[in-house]
C-alpha cells in the first residue's frame, strides 16, 4: 500500500472499495480514475458492470489482496488491460501480454474502414483473402475474420511471441483455422494475392517516444511503437512491397494523429491513391484506404 493507504480487507465491501479506488487513482492524476477502478473491480471480482453497482454491499471477500495489488499497478502506471491480461476490442475479448501492444479503441476504425471497403467492392459475401502485417495481439486479423464468416487470411510479425498471443487470440474467437500466422517482416514468405491488406504499423517518430506518456513508454513494446527518424519508416516498407509483388491492391492501414498528408506522400510515390479517411472517436484521421492499379 501506498503511505496512508489502508489495505483492502477481506469484509470491506464493493461499494466501498469501489470509491476508495476511484479516490486513490483521482488522487493520483490518472484521467480516467473512475472508469479504471470499476474496470479493475469488475475484472478482479470476475463480475459485470451492472453487479458491480447493484450490489454494492457484497463484500470483496478473497479478493482483497488481489484487489490491493492491481491498485500498486496502476498507481505505477501500469494500463488496466495489462493488469487484467484482457482487452475488450470491437465487442470481443482479447488476450495481451507485454510482448504485443495494448489494443487501442481508435484501432476500431481500421476495422470499420475494412469493413466498408470490402462492402463497396462488392466482396462481403466472397471467400476474401485478408493479410494483416505486424498484427501483435491479432485484434485486426480476428476481429475482421469473426466479422467475415467466409474470408481467410494470414498474419505476420517479426515478434514470435506477439505471434503467440495472436494465435491464442484467434483461438479464442474460433477463427484459427481460417488464418496462418507467420514470423516475418511485411508479407515476406507469404505468397498469394490478397484482396486486402490491413496494418497497425509502428508510427511514433523515434524522438518523441521519451516524451509519451509512462502507460505506453513503459509497458507497451518499443518495436510496435518506434516507426524510425520521422514515424513513416514500416510505411514506407509496405508501400514498396505492396506495389512490388502486387501482393494487393487495397489497403486500410491505421495512422498516426497528424500524419494523413505524410502517409498519403509515402504510398503516392510508390503508385498508390489514396481512397477514402475514417476518423476516429477523438476527430484524428486514423485509418486511410488506399488503392494501386497494376
Ligand atoms: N496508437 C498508439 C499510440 O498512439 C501507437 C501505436 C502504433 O504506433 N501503431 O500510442
């Protein structure tokens, strides 16, 4: 516990450890203490939200020491889904470690975007082949092969321990079997055309990771993170060998906040164009469809 905090006793009940909670993380400075304490409270008492606040007399019981740790972890910045080890994306559950990086909810936009890009190219009720680069935890690849009862695909990242998690992912979601995930950079090894291609790349210039905040320069890992000198270095690399290998011919990737006019630079000068935006919750362009005609 931290000074002047008491510990959390096996008769305190929910209500109570739910506002001490809340109290401390305020206290704090974390932006979102009470979303984070009933986050935490409901994931550690393994309980839904509306339990959580209609019986907030039940007392936390055996929960407490866990309770009083994942209250440590926070106060050190830890993210609640790494306490947890579970993230809630697109409606589904996913795993994460610290080898993959914490699905994000703008990364929902991606998944949007996908989805409408296959709709218009009248592709979703097709037996549609999807490729996702650096997938980390698979939330893109699983997410859109649950959305797409037909679609297959095929995942990549140069972690093999992201990899891991993604499969376990996959698992989880029942769509394994529709995906292979294989350790490597960009699509290499991959073969096949796709009809699409979706990537959450590294995008954060290498100079401003020191200045992020300690819930991502601390517990999110540095490789999908770190785009290089100016953020635009992996788009660069799928730009070129998406062109190339005319692997696809459509692509949603997500972007940076800022980096629309940069990233539509970089896949123009490899005979892209750009198709259409999505914007996500916060009003940033995060995922951009792009086309090439080979
Ligand atoms: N969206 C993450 C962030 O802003 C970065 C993830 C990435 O580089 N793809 O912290």
């Amino acid at each position: 516990m931290q000074k002047g905090q008491r510990a959390f006793e096996h008769d305190e009940t929910v209500g109570a450890a739910l506002a001490r909670m809340t109290r401390a993380f305020g206290e704090a400075g974390l932006d979102s203490a009470a979303w984070d304490a009933r986050i935490l409270l409901q994931g550690l008492l393994g309980i839904d939200g509306t339990a959580l606040l209609t019986k907030p007399e039940q007392p936390i019981g055996s929960a407490a020491d866990r309770i009083a740790d994942a209250v440590q972890r926070r106060l050190a910045h830890e993210p609640v889904s790494r306490i947890l080890g579970v993230r809630s994306f697109y409606g589904r559950e996913f795993i994460v470690t610290p080898d993959v990086l914490d699905p994000r909810p703008d990364t929902e936009t991606v998944v949007e975007l996908a989805l409408e890009i296959i709709k218009s190219a009248g592709l979703n009720d097709k037996a549609v082949r999807i490729a996702d680069i650096g997938t980390g935890s698979g939330i893109l690849i699983a997410t859109l092969l649950a959305e797409l009862p037909l679609a297959s695909g095929v995942a990549t990242d140069v972690s093999a321990a992201a990899l891991e998690v993604a499969k376990r992912n996959a698992e989880r979601l029942g769509v394994a079997s529709r995906a292979n995930f294989v350790a490597t950079r960009g699509l290499a090894g991959c073969g096949g055309a796709f009809d699409l291609i979706v990537s959450n790349p590294p995008y954060i210039p290498s100079g401003e990771i020191p200045g992020l905040g300690p819930e991502v320069r601390e517990y999110d890992p540095m490789l999908a993170l770190d785009g290089g000198s100016d953020g635009l270095d992996v788009y660069r690399e799928i730009a070129q060998e998406a062109a190339c290998t005319g692997i696809a011919k459509r692509l949603v990737i997500e972007i940076g906040a800022g980096q629309v006019i940069d990233v539509e630079a970089v896949f123009r000068s490899s005979g892209w164009s750009l198709v259409t935006t999505k914007r996500d919750l916060g009003g940033h362009v995060r995922a951009v469809a792009l086309e090439i005609h080979l």
